[in-house]
C-alpha cells in the first residue's frame, strides 16, 4: 500500500501479502473514500469500501473477535460466518448498502481489524449500522472515525436516517453515538 492508493507488491518480496489493486476492484467501487488515518498509538491503518475479494479477511476478522465483541456486533452468539451471510457482508452496491474497512499489516500481511456498515431498507429508507473492532484495536480512536465516515457517506448516498440496535449494556457505542450526535448539531 503506498500513501497514493494500494498497490500491488512484487511476488517474491512480500509473500502472502493481500494487496489492493485495480485487477481486484468491482465497478462503482467508491476509490475517493480510501484513505490512511493515524491511530491513538501512531500506528497507521488504511480505510476503504470493502470489495468482494474480502471474504477471507472478513473471516479472519471474525475470528479474531471475542465472543463479547461478536455477541454485540451481531446481538446473538454465533461461531462462524455462513457463505451467504460472507457474500451479502463483501457485495455492497455502495449506495444503499455500504460498508467500509480498517487494515492493517501485521507480521506482513493484511489484516482488517475493523468493519462498518449500513444496510437501508428500501422501503422505509431508514438505513441501520454495525460496527466490529477487532478486540487488541478498540480504544483507539477507530470507531468513533468509522461511524463518522459512514454517516458522511450515507447523507452523500441521500440517507436520511441511520439507526443501530444495540445492546443495553453496550455503554462505549452508545457513548460513541451520543458524541457523534451532539457534535452534528454543534
Ligand atoms: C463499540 C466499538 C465499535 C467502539 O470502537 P472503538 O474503536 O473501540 O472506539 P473508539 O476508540 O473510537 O472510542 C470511542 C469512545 O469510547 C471510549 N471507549 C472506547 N473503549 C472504551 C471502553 N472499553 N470503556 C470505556 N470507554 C471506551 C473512547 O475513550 C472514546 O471516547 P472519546 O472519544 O471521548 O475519547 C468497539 O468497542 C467494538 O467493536 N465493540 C464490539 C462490537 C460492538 O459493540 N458493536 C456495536 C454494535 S453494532
């Protein structure tokens, strides 16, 4: 990945490296939302629209969240990702639905450590948003960024309204919207 969009590494200089090119980008796929951000630690990650080639890294994800994290992201215990439910979170449409990640390289490869997503109901037009951070990147100041990017981009996609259902006792996310709220009304 380079500061100017990803790129493609040479073979043999970084095996198994997971890069982003334009052999792997689907149509419509939104290039303007990618961007590296820097992190409370200075670490940097790179964000972009997830594209269909992220199945695998969308898996590891998963895998990686605690059992807490996935029971607030999905609102249930859930061990595994089902193909289907793999396909309709990596093909968005990047209007009505959307969502973008948060990679990073770790031990040289690629890893997403983080994803957020709306989902707008044609027939209400009321979008609903879900956010997972990877457990060793929360508190970092990603998902506070995430939500706020994502809300940009629905307004952008002429969403109106966005609601997440959350877990009663999931204070950091409700604080994390109560913060975002207020500072749209300045
Ligand atoms: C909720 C979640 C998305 C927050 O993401 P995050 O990257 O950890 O959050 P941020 O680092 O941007 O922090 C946002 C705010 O919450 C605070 N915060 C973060 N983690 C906290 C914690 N464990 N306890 C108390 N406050 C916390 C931060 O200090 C920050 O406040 P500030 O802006 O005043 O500094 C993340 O914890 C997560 O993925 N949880 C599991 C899945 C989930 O709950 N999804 C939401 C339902 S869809």
């Amino acid at each position: 990945m380079t500061q100017n969009g990803p790129t493609r590494r040479k073979q043999g200089h970084a095996k198994n490296m997971v890069t982003y090119s334009s052999e792997n980008t689907p149509p419509r796929y939104p290039r303007e939302y990618e961007s590296w951000i820097t992190v409370k630690d200075s670490r940097r990650v790179f964000m972009r629209p997830i594209k269909p080639t992220d199945r695998n890294l969308l898996l590891d994800l998963f895998h990686r969240l605690s059992d807490q994290s996935i029971f607030l992201r999905f609102l249930e215990h859930r061990q595994e990702l089902s193909p289907e439910l793999l396909d309709r979170l990596t093909v968005v449409n990047y209007v009505s639905d959307f969502a973008i990640v948060a990679t990073a390289v770790e031990k040289s490869k690629d890893h997403i450590i983080a994803v957020c997503r709306y989902h707008c109901d044609r027939d209400t037009g009321v979008a609903e948003f879900a956010i997972a951070v990877r457990d060793d990147w929360q508190g970092m100041g990603l998902g506070k960024e995430m939500v706020r990017r994502l809300i940009d981009i629905a307004k952008k996609n002429g969403i109106r309204r966005i609601e997440a259902v959350v877990n009663s006792s999931n204070k950091v996310v409700m604080k994390l919207i109560n913060d975002l709220w207020r500072k749209s009304k300045g």
